[in-house]
C-alpha cells in the first residue's frame, strides 16, 4: 500500500526529530525559518541521529573492530580523499576490506617464513621476511615524498602503528594534509602488493 509523499515527509521528520522543530517554528513562533537556518538545523539532527547510530554499530558489531581505529568518527577519512577522483577502485575496495574485517590476535605461524605473529597484515607488510624486498623499494620510495625527519618519525613507529599510519588512520598526525595524500596513495600500492606476493 502506498501512502504518498506525506507519509515518507512525516516518516524523516519523525526520524530525525525535526517534527518538534516544524512545531515549534509553527506553532509557537508563527513562522517560518529562512532558507539557511532551515538548512543548518535539518543539517545538525541529521549529524546527530547519524553519528548515534554510528557510534552504535561500530561498538557492538566486532567486525569493525579494525575499522573503529582507522575511521573513529563520521567525518570523511583521507583515505577518500586519496581515492576521491582517481582510478583506485580496487585497490579502495582492497583497503575497505581490510578495515572491516574481524582482528585475530591469537599467536599464528607464518606459511611463508614460520615466523610467529598475532596480527597477519601487520606482519606480511611490516615483519616478513618475504616482503622486505617490497618494503625496501617502499622506503626509497617515500624519500621522495617526505623529508627526512618526517621518514624517521615513521620508522620509529611499532609495527601496529606503523600498519595504521600506512592505511591511512588518523593517528599521530606527522604529515601536512597534501604530503599525506601524496604518501597514501604510494602507501596503498605497497600494501597491494605485499598482499598479492603474500598470498599468491
């Protein structure tokens, strides 16, 4: 059964506690807000109600768990400002992936080299022996892009950290927003291709 576009109106305003606002303007004030206003306050309940429901997923759904640490607010992560325009499709969908897949932190041997790890992609992009060729051509790489302190500062990172900042979480803020683009986009190819040696 189809009730017409006043039911779906009443169905948004009721969702996002606007209908209270319409009285308010209405009833009690007798007017109608400018176009502007109107704009702002429909802007800031959808934000709120949005942001709640967020905040509610993220925490009891375990699969994003990973994704809590690299995108932790509503608010548009760099890694889409890295894609946003670009032919990096796959490889967007390669990092989503990653950010939404379950963690396991039980003690794991490595097929490749028999090494004990916890976190796999910590390892296969910074610990394994059968990616160090990769990660070499990687760190040549960002010399081009980063200065020379900013590069230590990275190295120094512990393998999680350093596994977060190359997937682009908003972490330990060391690099001004365009180098950071610049460096994502070299980062995001490196993981690709640790992932595609690692398991082919």
């Amino acid at each position: 059964m189809t009730y017409g576009f006043i039911h779906d109106i009443c169905h948004i305003l009721l969702k996002y506690n606007l209908h209270s606002i319409i009285f308010t303007f209405l009833a009690l004030e007798c007017y109608v807000s400018s176009k502007y206003v109107w704009k702002s306050v429909v802007k800031r309940s959808i934000t709120s109600r949005e942001t709640q429901l967020w905040n509610y997923i993220t925490s009891v759904d375990t699969d994003f768990v990973f994704f809590r640490i690299l995108h932790p607010c509503i608010k548009s992560c760099i890694i889409y400002k890295v894609c946003i325009g670009t032919s990096l499709r796959n490889t967007m969908f390669v990092i989503s992936r990653l950010w939404s897949r379950p963690v396991t932190l039980e003690n794991r041997t490595c097929i490749d080299c028999g090494e004990i790890y916890q976190e796999e992609l910590v390892h296969v992009i910074c610990e394994c022996p059968w990616t160090s060729e990769l990660r070499s051509q990687f760190l040549d790489t960002i010399s081009d892009i980063l200065l020379p302190e900013q590069k230590q500062n990275l190295l120094l990172q512990d393998s999680v950290s350093h596994t977060l900042k190359l997937l682009g979480a908003p972490i330990e803020a060391i690099l001004d927003c365009e180098t950071e683009v610049t460096f994502l986009r070299t980062a995001l190819q490196f993981i690709v291709q640790c992932l595609r040696q690692y398991f082919m």
